[in-house]
C-alpha cells in the first residue's frame, strides 16, 4: 500500500463520518434506517476500492519464506573451518539445485588464523525411494597452527605447545542408508587425500621440537585411501537439534598409505542419549565416545592423524587438540534447560583421556571440565552454540554452528 | 509503510460505520429498525483479489509486534444497539440465540452427503497445514481435502476436525463441511495430471513415493486403511485467508476493523475453551460467492483441527494453550532460575489419551491461556467482549457437549466421556471466570405496567450470589438529541423493579435505565448497564444495551 493511498483513506475515513452526518437534515442521503446507514457506508467504501499491498516489512519477509520455499535461496553462511581450533570462521557457500532434490553447494571458509577450506559437495538426499543419501565431496583445505602438545593425558602440558600446519585435497563419497527409512542407518565411505605436513609459521614449530624419530610422521606426506563402514541406531527427532531419543552407532576405518608407512584402522563407538525430565523442562544429555587405532602390519599412526581430545566439542574447557594418543575416551554430561522453543541454556561438564593402550580406556585419571553455554535453536538444527568452559587449564569460549552432541 | 496507518485508517472508517453507534451528530440514536439482527451485504465484491498471508511474518508480527502492543480498550464495533453481534458473512448467531437439537448439533456444517470411499482420485498434494493429507476426488467426483492422524495418535486429529468444526459452527462461524471417512491405499488412484512441489521449486509429477510418503506420516488401522477426515471444497473463488486486523482494501461490505469485530476478539475464550492454539490466519479463508447477484465474501475458520489436546502431528506440545511461543516474561524466569521457575504447564495432570492428546481442565485457566501467538482481535478484546463469548460457551448445555463429541467417533475407552468432561470443566470455568467479571444483566425487558425484569448471568449459572441489591436510574430520553432527563431512582432485592410514575406513555417514546447491583463480592456489578426501550404499543421494546462503555482505559477482560 503506497503512503499517498494510505493517506486518501485516513481522510475518506475521518471525513466519511461528515459526509454522513452533513447529509442528514435534507439530503436524500440522510439514512432512515440502521440498515440504511451501513449501505451508504459501504457504498461510500467501494468508491475507493484497492488491492492490499504489504508494508515492506511483510515483503521483505515473505520474499525470503518463497526464496525458501521456491528453492531459491541460494547463498548461506558457511562456518565450518578447515578444521577445529581455527579460531572465528566466516564462509559462504552457492548451493543449487541440479534436480528437484539433488544439490551442488560450492562453499569457502577463512578463520583468523588464516584456516582456508574449498569445497565442492554434490548431495542426493533420497535415493532408493527415500532410504539413501549420498554426498560426493571435492576440496583442498589448509591449516596453519595447529597445535600439538605431546602424546598422552598425563605427561603433557598446555605449555608445551608447538604447532604445525597442513594442506589437504580431498574427495569423497558416503552413502548412508535407511533399510526401513528410520532408525537403523548403515553408511559407508571412501575418500581419497593426499597430506602435506609441515611445520608452522606460529612459534614454537614443531620441527623445533621434535624429530621424525621422535614424532612418527613427522614431515610426512602420506597418501590415503580411507574406507569407512558405520552402523547405529538413532531415533533422536533430529540430529542437529533434540530433546529426546538416542543415537547409538560403531565406525569402522581403514586409512591406506600409499607409500605403506602410515596405515593404520580406527574404531569409534558413540552413543548419545537424551532423557527429556518434567515434560522437556530439562533435558539430560549424555554422549559417551571411543576412539581406538589399530596398527596396520608395520605401519604407524602419524601424530596428527591420533585420536585426539580437547576443542569445542569434547573437552571444552581445553585448547584444541590438546590431548593426542592411540586411543580416546570421552563422557560429557549437560543438564539442558529449555528457556523457550529458541533459546536452551546447558550446564556441562566433560571428561576424558587419550591412552596408549586399548586396556587402559577405563574412568582412571580422566581430564575435566565443566561450563555453561547458551544454544539459539531451531526446531531441527543449531545454528549458534556459545559456552564458557573451565578446565584446571583455565576458561575456554566456544563458538560453534552445530550442538555439541 | 507500516501496520500502523492501515489501522488507523481502518479505525477511522469504523468510527464512522460501527453498526450502533449514531452516524451523525444530528441522526437519531436508535433508528427504527434498531437493534438490527443482521449486517447487509450490500455492495458488490466481485472484483476482490486472492492475497496470501505470509506464515513467517505473520508469526513473527504477531509474536513480537502484536504481543507488546496494549489493548486500545475500544468497544466491539460490529455489535447492534443491544450490544449482540448481528449476522454477517462472518458470523450467524446459533447457540445461545436459538435452540439447537442433537440433530442440529451432529450435523453442524454439514448440508450434503458425504465421500463415496469406494475409490479415490489423488488430484494434488495437500496445499495448506502439516497434517498429512492430499487432495482427491471421490467415486462420484467430488472433490474433498483429506487429512490422516498422525502415527502417534489414531482417530485424534480426524475426530478433533469432526468435533471442533461442529462446536465452532454453533458458535456461529463459518465452517468447512467436513466428513469422517476411511481411506483404502488399494482403491486410490493418482491422476496423472497431479503434481507436487518438489525443494527446488518444480511442480512435477506425483508419484507413488510421494503418496506412501503421505501414509507413512500417517495413522494406518489394522486392515491397511486410514482414518481420514475429508473436507468438501467450499464453494466460490478462494481469496486467501484474512488478517485479524484491519479490513480488505477490496471488499466494500468489510467496513468493521478485524480487531473490532466481537467474534474475531470472542476467539480468544472460544480458543480457550476447546484449546484452539493454532490461531493464526493462516487457518482462516475468505471466498468470494455469489449472493443475489452481488459478489460477497464468506469468511471461514477454515482450520479447527489443532484443539483439545492434539495438532497436526502429534500431542499439543506440553506448554500450548500455557504460553505463546515466545514469551519474555517466561523466557527470563526460566533463565535466571535456570528452569526451577516451574510454569503451570510443567504441573499440569492429564489423563492421556492417544485419540485426545493433552487436554485437561483441573490447570486451565480461562484468564491465561494463550494460543501460539496472539492476533491484534485477541489482544483487543474486552470484558464485555467476553461475557458475551462466555455466555455463548454457556449455553451448550452437558447433554449438548455429549452430541457433538460423539459425532468424533472416539472408540478408544473412556476417550470421549473425558474429552465430555474437560469440555463442561473448562466450560464452567469460562463462565466462572467472565461472568461475575462485569455487571451480569441479561435479557432486560420493561412491560406495559411498568415491571422491569432482567435475569443475572452469574447468578443463575450459580457463579455467583445473588446481589445485595439492584438499582435502576430512570430517566427519559430524547433520541434525536442524545439528552437523558432524569425521573426517578428504584431498588429492589430482586431482579425485578417497579418503574417510577411518570414513564413517557406516548408512541415511540423512550426510556433509559441504568440497572447496577451492589455487591460487596463483586464490585465491578456497580458499573450499571445502560438499557435504552421504546414505547411500542401498550408496551415497550429493548432498543438499547451498554454493558460497558464505549472507551475503557484498559481492557478488563484478562489477568
């Protein structure tokens, strides 16, 4: 609705009361009746007769809901860094439709620390009549400072960080499926990418530190072929966001060098459970996961390839990739508040260790922490997580785009 | 621009066309044909466009724009000289005005047969809702909306359609005929013509996936058929739903404010009562018809079925009907107390039941329930505006409830006696709760001897003692200047008062009375009700009723 017509229709409204009353004593238009009165105000009302228009707030609102739903909307942040302990990231990614379901998303992210990813990601989200999902993945992306403080719990410190960096292309495939569309997912991966390892520009470098006989695959640039198999239960309402339910699920890898010095295969169990208390008031979340490497024949695991602890979204009240060994153990428990159907506020704590023996994956001396963060959700995602966490190594902000758990 | 000016402009063409308000400073009060019993359509529609209401802003407007705004306190715009709203494309007056039988009540909306189920023609996915559904024809080629029950809750959402859409139309709104049938997946066909909207935006052809998809969603009864609820298509040109503020720029009959309409405002204890959450417009419908050769549009609650206890995939969740979606209050206290500033919600016991959902009446409280998000019409409502929403909920009497809730075939045990029970629990508190609210005086009539007889709302439904005393301030009144001489003051213990001598004997003359009560448990009963009869024949006619006055400085109507 234009200001001009807004404004002709303030005025017929004040006047139109006049009209009516001026019109009274003589006029043939003085109303003999209820009845009559409220034809002539009609009457008076057709003479100026207008489609509604939309404030611009309602416009600018409803153009993006139908860019939504139109399929159109097609730039989206993308805050995912080349990988964790990046620092605050900013991306952006074009995602297209190919088909009526299939996507093409072109993405890039940059952290401060100068983290670069690129990316291409084709996904097809409902093959075998809507059992499967598959995503084909092509990209490079390229760490500067990653940090590294030893191998093992107990031994190392947040002072003995060095750093090193890294630039990988990659591309991959995962196909997941559902047998019975819901619950019960088998995926399986394979993807291939060649690491070229280096020391760091931030001080201390790890080749300042460390040799390669001291730090297996150290200066390494390993070729992988990476298989990976995955099985697990999940009936949470949605992964990036729930109140209920669980998720339950084994991963099996198989990490190929090229150059057969640095295969090795990994386990990882994970089981998510959520606990929904005094009709979602609060919710209990547990999340239990462990990592495990096994030796390929005579090949060793490179140092930045170890499971490792530490980061936003294990121990959080530690530096990323603080803890770096053979084998992982981490719980985390959050007493979930809901404040209302956008905003959760969550007391956690975690704990964990890395070990170097499969028998030593116990509760012993495990690393703690605990914190408060604060979750702006959807009904299905969260799109901003921010936490404050306190380890005996000091407080952590976490900034992430996804739950914990 | 903004929402402001629309409505202001909108408020300014009220001023000038509320239905009992004189139209000039020289027109009588009353005209003789007053108080009228219903609205003309007289103007002619034809040319109004179809306009969509967009969810997201509707939502979020409404959340964070309408919520803080403060009632303006105005009085119902579109209510007669008797303060009752006269029939309309929007609202025929049903209960409470006339008596309904069972019959009356079970058939509800309903004026033809329904579905043939012996086959059905998939025509298009389902345009509107998140209930699972499409659009079909039946075996006689009808077509018909149909929507399943979600997995979790069998017969629930269909029997809450069938139950809520004949409540509402008693109530006097406008309502989809809607029919309980069953649908067999063998005896459904899929044009092929139909089509679906796909995430990229393309309409393409509708598959056998995208039907089994439907079904997945969806309630499956143990021979493989669904219950369904199917809706016939209203007849006319689909304009789109209609907003709770302001008026169509391109319907010349729509001259009242949405917001000022006492219907529209009613909604907010007729949602109370029947737990309607959902009150966004996107529920609603206006359809452009032919009336006498004149184009006029209907205005329809399209979408009842989110009531009870129960929506469009499963149990309301545990806060609706407790609290908007968005409420700062709750929002901050939950926050700093990190959940431990329990809600009522959080307390509230339900009997469950899948074919109900969570509904109850022990934690209702009329004077706080809230829907989704509030509508500028819910905000506006006023204490008169719900006495007399309140009087309507109380006359459907126990056995009246018992006729419509059967008509939802609710075979789970015990479902319907409770859903019986939480209507007539939640029905008395409406009328505990707005009733005593204001001066109760109902039905004031002024015989030819004199004798002044009124009922008292809250006394006979027993929401209240009978009052100390009533008083009735008699004066003369002239109509064409608006000026009231005074002649005498009665009082009596009951409600029944001698006039004074001196009543005007002469054709068409008029009296006004203003009937108070004094009771110490109910002060606001000292607020008289204005009442206005002219002399017809040996006696004298109800012309005139103001329970309220025109402006309040606040709305009255809730904590």
């Amino acid at each position: 609705m234009t200001r001009s017509y807004l404004h002709t229709r303030w005025w017929l409204g004040l006047a139109l009361s006049g009209v009516v009353a001026a019109a009274l004593p003589a006029s043939a238009q003085t109303p003999q009746s209820r009845d009559e009165a409220l034809r002539q105000a009609k009457a008076e009302k057709a003479k100026a007769l207008a489609p509604y228009v939309p404030s611009k707030g309602e416009q600018w609102v409803d153009r993006i809901e139908n860019t939504f739903l139109d399929g159109d909307l097609r730039w989206h942040p993308y805050f995912q860094s080349a990988l964790a302990g990046g620092g605050f990231t900013l991306g952006a990614g074009y995602r297209f439709f190919v088909s009526p379901y299939n996507t093409v998303d072109l993405r890039g992210s940059y952290t401060l620390s100068g983290y670069k990813r690129l990316e291409a990601e084709f996904l097809a989200p409902r093959l075998f009549d809507r059992r499967g999902r598959l995503s084909l993945v092509g990209g490079w992306r390229e760490a500067t400072q990653v940090g590294f403080f030893g191998i093992g719990t107990d031994p190392t410190s947040k002072d003995d960080r060095v750093n090193y960096s890294f630039t990988q292309p990659y591309v991959s495939a995962q196909l997941d499926v559902w047998p019975t569309r819901r619950y019960f997912v088998v995926g399986g991966g394979i993807e291939y990418s060649k690491w070229d390892q280096e020391g760091s520009s931030r001080e201390p470098s790890v080749e300042d530190v460390y040799t390669p006989a001291t730090l297996q695959g150290l200066d390494s640039d390993p070729t992988y072929l990476h298989v990976q198999g995955s099985a697990g239960f999940d009936w949470r309402t949605a992964p990036g966001y729930t109140r209920r339910g669980g998720a339950y699920g084994v991963t099996v890898h198989d990490y190929s060098d090229r150059d057969g010095d640095f295969g090795f295969r990994q386990v990882d169990y994970d089981a998510v459970q959520h606990f929904p208390i005094l009709r979602d008031a609060w919710v209990l979340s547990l999340h239990a996961r462990a990592e495990t490497t096994y030796d390929s024949g005579d090949q060793q695991v490179p140092f930045f390839m170890l499971p490792a602890l530490g980061g936003g979204s294990s121990l959080r009240g530690f530096s990323s990739w603080r803890f770096r060994d053979r084998h992982s153990i981490l719980l985390q428990a959050e007493w979930r508040v809901l404040v209302n159907r956008f905003l959760d506020v969550a007391v956690f704590a975690d704990a964990g260790k890395v070990v170097s023996r499969t028998k030593d994956l116990n509760f012993d001396r495990l690393k703690n922490d605990y914190g408060l963060g604060f979750r702006f959700h959807g009904p299905l995602a969260t799109p901003l997580r921010i936490e404050l966490a306190h380890s005996n190594e000091g407080l952590v902000i976490v900034f992430s785009s996804k739950a914990p758990f | 621009m903004t929402r402001l000016p629309f409505i202001r402009s909108a408020a300014a063409l009220v001023a000038a066309t509320t239905l009992a308000a004189a139209v000039g400073a020289q027109a009588p009060r009353f005209f003789d044909d007053d108080p009228i019993s219903r609205e003309p359509d007289s103007e002619d529609a034809s040319n109004a466009q179809p306009e969509k209401v967009g969810l997201t802003y509707d939502l979020g407007y409404n959340l964070f724009v309408t919520a803080g705004n403060a009632a303006s306190g105005t009085r119902a715009k579109n209510v007669n000289t008797i303060d009752e709203v006269p029939d309309s494309s929007w609202f025929t007056n049903r209960v409470g005005s006339r008596t309904l039988s069972a019959d009356e009540l079970a058939k509800g909306p309903i004026t033809g047969s329904g579905p043939d189920n012996s086959r059905w023609t998939l025509i298009r996915e389902k345009a509107s809702g998140f209930a699972p559904g499409f659009t079909a024809k039946d075996a006689s080629g009808e077509t018909w909306f149909v929507s399943f029950d979600p997995p979790s809750n069998p017969k629930a959402a269909t029997a809450a359609i069938a139950i809520a859409s004949r409540i509402f139309w008693a109530l006097g709104y406008n309502q989809v005929e809607t029919f309980l049938t069953q649908v067999d997946p063998t005896r459904v066909e899929i044009a092929p013509e139909a089509t679906a909207r796909r995430p990229n935006g393309d309409r393409t052809t509708y598959t056998r996936s995208d039907f089994e998809q439907v079904l997945e969603r969806s309630a499956r009864n143990a021979g493989g058929t669904y219950e369904a609820a199917a809706a016939r298509l209203l007849p006319g040109k689909v304009l789109g739903p209609f907003r709770y503020e302001g008026t169509r720029p391109d319907d010349p009959n729509d001259i009242v404010a949405h917001q000022h309409r006492r219907e529209l405002r009613a909604l907010r204890v007729f949602g109370a009562w029947t737990n309607l959450t959902d009150l966004k417009a996107g529920n609603t419908l206006d359809t452009l018809v032919t009336e006498n050769g004149k184009g006029v549009i209907k205005h329809y609650l399209q979408d009842v079925g989110s009531t009870f206890g129960i929506g469009a995939n499963g149990p309301h969740d545990w806060d609706e009907g407790f609290e908007y979606f968005y409420q700062g209050d709750t929002t901050k206290k939950r926050l700093f107390t990190l959940g431990f500033g329990l809600s009522p919600w959080q307390t509230a016991k339900y009997q469950e039941f899948d074919s109900i959902g969570r509904f109850e009446g022990d934690a209702f409280d009329p004077l706080t329930w809230k829907p989704h998000t509030p509508t500028t019409a819910y905000m506006e409502m006023r204490a008169d505006d719900a006495f007399w929403a309140a009087q309507r909920v109380m006359a459907f009497s126990d056995d009246m409830i018992r006729a419509i809730v059967a008509t939802g075939r609710l075979s789970e045990p015990g479902a319907e006696q409770y859903l019986v029970d939480v209507l007539i629990k939640r029905r008395d508190k409406i009328g505990r709760a707005y009733l005593p609210a204001v001066n109760p005086i109902v039905d004031p009539a002024l015989d030819g001897a004199g004798q002044l007889t009124f009922g008292n709302a809250a006394v006979q439904y027993r929401f209240a003692e009978a009052p100390e005393s009533y008083t009735a301030k008699w004066s003369t009144f002239d109509n064409h200047t608006g000026a009231s001489t005074a002649i005498a003051e009665t009082t009596s213990r009951e409600a029944r008062i001698q006039a004074p001598s001196g009543l005007p004997t002469a054709a068409g003359a008029f009296v006004r009375v203003e009937i108070s009560a004094a009771s110490a448990a109910h002060p606001s009963w000292a607020q008289p009700v204005v009442v206005h009869f002219k002399r017809a024949g040996a006696g004298w006619k109800l012309v005139g009723l103001e329970r309220l006055p025109e402006a309040l400085s606040a709305p009255a109507a809730t904590k």
